[in-house]
C-alpha cells in the first residue's frame, strides 16, 4: 500500500498538533520518524492507522482518501493496515489468541459465533487449546513460536511487546505502523524485532516506524522524517538526513544536543 | 398441615421451581436491560455522567420492601398496569426481582467496563475492529466483573423476601405445590409456624442453589 500525507494537519480544541506534514510510505519501504517526545510523533501515526481524521490537508492510501469512503470501504482499507503501539496491551487471553484476534474477527459473524459456542462448551468438558499455522509462523518471526499456549499476563515485557507485534503481522499488513516498538525492550528483542521490520520491508510491506533510537534508525530506515514541534523539519534517505542533514535543528538532534528551555529552543 | 413439610418431597420441588425460575428469568431480562445501559455509559462522556452513575449505585441498595410496594401498586386493579391481571403471580415477581437486580448488575458492570485500559480498545481498534469489536473485546476483558455483577444480581434476586411477598403473597396450592412460593418467603412462613427443621433444610438449598450457580457461571467465565 503507498500511504501519501500531502499538508496534513491535526488540532484538538484549536490547538494545532500537526501542521502541513507531508511524507508518504511507499510498498517495501521503512520511513522512520524521529523527533523529541511531545513532537507529535504519535498523532502522525494514529493518522496513518486511521484512527483518527485528519482536520487539514489529504491522507490518501493509493491514491484514495479512505476518510471520503463509506465505514465500511475505510474499514477494508483499515484492514490492510498493522499498528503496534508503545506499550504492548494484550488481551487478557492466551498468546495464540492474541494473535490470532485480528483473523478471528475478520470471520463472517455466523462462524464467529459456532467458535464462541464450541469455546464456551470446551470450557465445561476441558480446556485444550489448539493454534493455527498462521498463528505459529507469526510467533516464530519474533522468536516465540513455543510460547502460544502461554497465559499473555505470564510474559515479561519483552515478550508481550514481541506478542503484540505478532498480532500486528498475523493479518498480513500491507502498512505496518510502529509506535516506539522496541522502547522498553533489550538489545536481543530490539534485534529480533528489526529482524521482522526487516523481513516485511524484503516482504514489499511498508514501515512507518517512530523512535526515540537514533542507532535504529539508521539501521532499519530507507528514509527517516524529524519532526518537530508538529512540523515535518527535514525528511530524506537515512544516510544523507544522519551524515549531512540540511536543517540545523536536524543536525543537533541527531547529535543529541538539541536542548530545550521552558519548551523554547535554544538558540 | 403435614402435607407441606420437608416429609413431602412435591413441596419442596415446587418451591425450588418456581424460586430458580423467577430469578434466573428475572436476571436474564435485567442482564439484557443492563449490560447495553453499562455499555452507553461507559463508552460515552456527556454531561450528567457522574448522576446516572450515582443513581444507579444508589439503586443497587434500594430496599426490597419498597420496590415490592411500588410494583404492586403499579399492577394492582387501580394502578397503570392493572388489567394484566399479575399481582400474586410469578410475573410479578420476576418483575420485582428484575428492578432489584438490574442496579446491581449495571452498577458491577459499569465500573468493570470503565476499568479496561483505553490501549485495550486502542489495541481492538488497531487490529482491525469495528465499534461492535471493540464492544465485544472491551466486555471480554471486563468479563469478570461482568460476571461478578450478574452473580451478585442473581444473589439480590434469589436471596430476596420482601418484594416476593408483597407481590407474590407466598402462595401454595391446596395440594401442596407453589404457585408464588419461594425459597425464602417457604422459609419465613415455616420458622414462623416453628417447623425450624424445615427451615432449615430449605436455607441450606438455597445455599447450594447459589453455590451451584455460582461454579457453573464462573466456570464459563473462565475462572
């Protein structure tokens, strides 16, 4: 799917989030957005995952403005689309169902409810559960094909962040959108997550990435968006944006000395 | 009056018939009235929130005795609903139960459903959920307290002696068997009449009633 942002802007109560940002994610491309907290990095993202409504500006997925389609046209478009927030927010379930959600309720509704009734059954005889191969081959990609029949409150935080980028790839995404996926997790889960953002991208996937890691975002990115204060200060290829930025505040952040003083930027 | 004793087993199936009866269908319509009340409340912010969710937490202790007044007015021969003809009959009861129970099974659930993290919905949202999903995934995550509140619904409802007997009259056929007889009014009329053993064996019935219920409806929720 080919994501385009042309001059988008969002506000709640007047008050500008984003303002004219304008970048696009094209098929087996990984475009990461970096940028201090509070820069709207997150807003940018719910707006690619359609959550929410753009208020300025065109958001189009191929070429097409899901937000001028029917509920039910945009949720076909929603489909194609993975998001996987900053913390990892499972359902209080096993892993596999976890994983397993987002084809379970894509399921016409007359099978949805035979499975909720065989389950409800199972519940009074036993309680044995089954995964599906789709289910096993998502864990597998991050590392934990042999704990789908874990409790999900069981897991440590890595592994339930691991778990919800799972559940993320299970549906096959065309667009997977990453909120800080890896901030709370070790240099080997960080490693084992780069792996599948790698492997989605080799897929023909595209990534829309944002971190707080300026050494991920070098590793993982085509091409890496700052954003600052709402605004989309520079965006280019990886290397050029680290190694010959064009923007001054660009070059200090990445440096790691762009400092703040009461909200305003030091000159 | 041998006939209605805890000798004759007729009696005390008749009783435990027409209680199961009266309060599982009455919580079954006040479940189906109150988890879509939670529901609209938790899911909404509108002015007013904050009163409807005191009154309903003040329904959840409204005495018994009171709504058994207030229904038997309502359906008595001068009242809105007196041609349907239902004071003293199981109708009636259930009736009573239901507004007894609904407070307590929407106050339990709302709070529960409150409670789900909004990354939780965010999470069902993300995944590809519509609005009915999200409902769903939000009511399985509350699940518990879902069932916590229908239980204690059904504990209101069975356990329950003043409205039933306002609006039921605790009767019995000359036979022996109940037509608005419930396990707790059988057990105020026999400790009156001094038949403590009778008493007795029914409160401890209805102890295993509740019990039983409970293990089966924790046991499908998943606990």
């Amino acid at each position: 799917m080919n994501l385009d942002l042309d001059d988008v802007s969002y506000g709640v109560d007047g008050t500008a989030i984003l303002s004219d940002v304008s970048l696009s994610v094209g098929s087996g491309e990984v475009v990461t957005v970096i940028g201090p907290s509070g820069a709207g990095k997150t807003t940018l993202l719910r707006l690619a995952a359609l959550f929410e409504r753009p208020t300025g500006g065109a958001l189009r997925c191929d070429r097409t403005d899901p937000w001028a389609l029917s509920r039910e046209d945009r949720l076909a478009v929603r489909r194609r689309i993975g998001m996987v927030f900053q913390r990892a927010s499972l359902f209080e379930t096993s892993v596999a169902r976890n994983v397993d959600i987002g084809r379970r309720i894509r399921r016409p509704w007359p099978q949805r409810l035979r499975g909720f009734g065989r389950r409800l059954a199972d519940r009074l005889v036993r309680d044995e559960p089954t995964v599906d191969d789709r289910v096993l081959e998502a864990l597998e990609l991050v590392g934990l094909g042999d704990a789908w029949d874990r409790d999900a409150a069981s897991l440590s935080g890595g592994e339930a962040q691991r778990v919800s980028f799972a559940r993320a790839l299970a549906t096959d995404p065309d667009l997977l959108v990453l909120d800080e996926p890896t901030s709370d997790l070790d240099p080997r889960n960080t490693a084992i997550l780069e792996q599948a953002i790698d492997r989605s991208r080799e897929r023909g996937h595209g990534v829309l990435l944002a971190t707080h890691d300026m050494h991920q975002a070098e590793r993982v990115s085509d091409r890496v968006a700052f954003l600052l204060d709402g605004e989309l200060v520079e965006i280019g290829p990886a290397e050029r944006v680290f190694e010959d930025p064009r923007d001054e505040r660009t070059a200090r952040f990445v440096r790691g000395d762009l400092l703040y003083d009461d909200n305003e930027l030091l000159a | 009056m041998p006939f209605e004793s805890i000798a004759d087993p007729t009696y005390l199936r008749s009783i435990v018939r027409v209680s199961l009866t009266v309060s599982l269908t009455a919580v079954l319509l006040s479940t189906a009235l109150s988890l879509p009340i939670a529901f609209a409340v938790g899911f909404s912010e509108f002015r007013g929130k904050r009163l409807i969710t005191a009154v309903i937490n003040t329904g959840m202790g409204f005495p018994s005795v009171v709504v058994g007044l207030l229904v038997l007015m309502a359906l008595s021969s001068s009242g809105p609903f007196g041609s349907l003809e239902l004071v003293y009959t199981p109708e009636a009861m259930i009736l009573s139960q239901c507004v007894l129970a609904a407070p307590v099974i929407t106050g339990v659930a709302l709070s529960s459903v409150e409670s789900v993290d909004e990354a939780v919905r965010d999470a069902a949202y993300g995944v590809g959920g519509t609005r009915a999903d999200v409902a769903l995934i939000t009511l399985k995550e509350a699940r518990f307290g879902v069932v916590t509140g229908v239980l204690a619904g059904f504990g209101r409802a069975i356990s329950e002696v003043g409205s039933v007997l306002i609006v039921g009259g605790n009767i019995a056929y000359a036979d022996g068997t109940s037509k608005t007889r419930t396990i707790t009014t059988a057990i105020t009329l026999e400790t009156r009449r001094g038949e403590f053993e009778t008493a007795l064996v029914l409160g401890a019935v209805l102890l295993a009633l509740v019990l039983l219920v409970n293990g089966v409806v924790m046991r499908l929720g998943g606990r």
